[in-house]
C-alpha cells in the first residue's frame, strides 16, 4: 500500500531528546507518552519518507533549529505535566 513509509520526523527527534533528558528520567511510561504527544503537538511536522531524506530537505542549521524548538516545546509541556 502506498504512504506507509512516510512519517513525521520530529517524532524521531523528540524521542532522541526524551531519551536522553535528565529531567524524564523520573517520568513512569504513561507519563513520558503524554509528555511525548504533548512536544510533538507543540511543533510542526516534517514528513519524509526515509531518513534519508532529511539530508535533502533539512539543511544542517534547520536541524539544529528543530532541536531548540523541541527542547523548548518538551520543557513547556513538562511544566504542565508538573503544574509548574
């Protein structure tokens, strides 16, 4: 079937960064899945259809400029998580 192999690479962005995000790593599963949506919410999609293509379609300063929208995003979503 076709458009399976499109997807959303700031997902894959927003996972890296969970990952290896000192401040989730107290979070249960539910709660990190919620923090998760809630980022990827906060960001515009950029579909491609192998990671590949983000060679072509994002320039290195674009990258670098996703990931500091991401962390912002997630650090915003994890204030309302918290209730900060």
């Amino acid at each position: 079937m076709p458009f399976e192999d499109a997807f959303n690479f700031c997902e894959k962005v927003v996972r890296e960064l969970l990952l290896e995000t000192p401040e989730t790593a107290d979070l249960d599963e539910d709660t990190l899945e919620d923090l998760y949506c809630l980022t990827l919410n906060r960001l515009p999609p950029r579909y491609v259809r192998h990671e590949a293509d983000t060679v072509f379609f994002l320039k290195p300063t674009d990258r670098v400029e996703l990931e500091q929208k991401a962390r912002q995003a997630m650090g915003e979503a994890l204030e309302r998580i918290r209730g900060d």
